[in-house]
C-alpha cells in the first residue's frame, strides 16, 4: 500500500504537467523586430481618410485640434458658430446591422439614407437636434461612421455635416 501512494501521486503529476502544455505555431520575434507582416502597417491611418483642413471646412470651422488616435478619431473644431465636436470610427468587423441595433437600444431615431450610392444610416439622438451621426459599409471591410455634434443653438445641419464627411471618406478619388 505505502509503494502505491507516491506511484500514485507521480502519476497525477505527470498527468497534470501534461495536461497543461501547449504548442504555439510560428517564430519568435524580439519586440519591434521587422516580420514583413503587412496587416498591421497602416494601423491608426483610419484617421487621416478625410484631412483635418477638410474636417474643418466640412463643418464650418477655422482651427482644428486632433484629440484622440484609435478605433475612434475625435477632432475639437472651432470657427465663428462655435465649438464643434467632430468623431470618425471604424469598426473593421462590425456591420450596418450591428451599428443600427445598438443605437436602436440606445432609444436613437435610425433612418436609412443612400451616401456615394451606398446603403447608410443616419442616427439622431432625440435630446440633441444639434448632433448627428452617419454610418456605412467601409470600402475595404466593417463600418464606418460619422459624428457631428454642434453646439445647441448652432443653426448647421450636423447630419448634412456627417453626410459630407462620410461622402468624402467612401470617395477617396475626389
């Protein structure tokens, strides 16, 4: 009996040591080591789709200040009417039928809307007549969106700002 408890006990070990390796597939790589990889090299270039100057034009605005690189650009515009906050966001596996659902939860009015002859939304918070958003199918792959939020009492369309912005990102050539 005694012979049994550590052969036993050795046993479990191996089995639990065994059961916890894995493989991982590939090479190693020092951090910042060129791979070749291409799928990363643009990361973050999303935001420099449309340029700030036409940002800036697009909503009516004279300076332009870029607040946040990511899955989510935001630029602070100010001109004559005002502050003006402006976001691009690209969502590389999200859908037109995801974004529509989730500001649908959110009590959001969705309309559809046709930008660069693409199927689009156009989102309005009902507490906020001073902002809008526009959101499409992107050329390459998920959704992209504009938000345009003016400050209350500004007499702009902030959808026709969003939708100007979208048009300028789907028409790349122009």
């Amino acid at each position: 009996m005694r012979r049994q408890a550590p052969l036993a006990a050795l046993a479990a070990a191996a089995l639990v040591l065994a059961g916890c390796g894995s493989t991982i597939e590939g090479r190693p790589v020092p951090v910042g080591a060129d791979t070749g990889d291409e799928e990363f090299q643009s990361l973050l270039e999303e935001c420099n789709t449309v340029t700030p100057e036409q940002i800036a034009d697009v909503v009516g605005g004279t300076a332009i200040d870029q607040g946040f690189l990511g899955a989510i650009c935001r630029w602070d515009v100010t001109g004559p009417a005002g502050a003006v906050k402006v976001t691009f966001d690209w969502f590389e596996s999200g859908s037109l039928a995801a974004e529509r659902e989730a500001n649908e939860r959110m009590g959001w009015t969705v309309t559809d809307v046709t930008v660069s002859s693409r199927g689009a939304i156009e989102i309005r918070q009902p507490d906020d007549p001073a902002s809008c958003g526009v959101s499409a199918p992107s050329p390459i792959s998920g959704v992209i969106g504009w938000w345009v939020q003016y400050r209350p009492g500004n007499p702009a369309d902030p959808c026709e700002a969003a939708t100007r912005l979208m048009q300028l990102s789907l028409n790349l050539s122009a």
